[in-house]
C-alpha cells in the first residue's frame, strides 16, 4: 500500500517562503498526475496545485498563481511545493494525494502558518 508522507512545513511570516515535500513509499509519481491540497481550520480541503505524470502541465488555484510552484522527482518518488510571498490566508494543513481524484489514504499532512 503506497504511503505518503508530507513535510516542510511551519511557522513564517507573510511574504516569508516555504518548500513542502511529499515522499511517496511506492513509485506512483510515474504513473499519476499528483496535486497539494489543503484545509483550512472549518473549512473544505481545496486543490491549490498539480503536476501531470510527465510534469510537462501544471495547474493552479487562483490564490496561489504567481506565488506557488509545483515540480516532482520521479527519481526520488517525490513531490514538491515551492510557496513564495506567503500570506496568512494561505494557513493551513497541505497534503498531497493523486489528482485529479484523491486515491491514496491521505498522510497527516504538514502544517503551515503564516502570522508576524
């Protein structure tokens, strides 16, 4: 059963920086287009980024276009989340899972916080 494991999260100041990793214990990055999702507190998870299979497209939510940058290693089994100008909307829990249909058991996620 492929497992997947978020890290690179914290504590950061707006406009501050951040790189989310998910590492995968099986190789689906080959085979799946993969996104980061997340939850805000009393909110729905939303997708704010995806990679095709090939990482040759990518997509991005609105709130984050211009800001975030979504890349992958299939080498390594793993996805990335390069997330610039930060802003305290941008607090929550990030996880990855296949896109565009989450079929992997989610992972605990990395939390991300963005507050002076």
């Amino acid at each position: 059963q492929v497992q997947l494991v978020e890290s690179g999260g914290g504590l950061v100041q707006p406009g501050g920086s951040l790189r989310l990793s998910c590492a995968a214990s099986g190789s689906i990055f080959s085979i799946y287009a993969m996104g980061w999702y997340r939850q805000a507190p009393g909110k729905q998870r939303e997708l704010v980024a995806a990679i095709s299979w090939s990482g040759s497209s990518t997509y991005y939510a609105d709130s984050v276009k211009g800001r975030f940058t979504i890349s992958r290693d299939g080498a390594k089994n793993t996805v990335y989340l390069q997330m610039n100008s930060l802003k305290p909307e941008d607090t929550a829990a990030y996880y990855c899972n296949t896109e565009p249909i989450p079929t992997i058991s989610w992972g605990q996620g990395t939390q991300v916080t963005v507050s002076s």
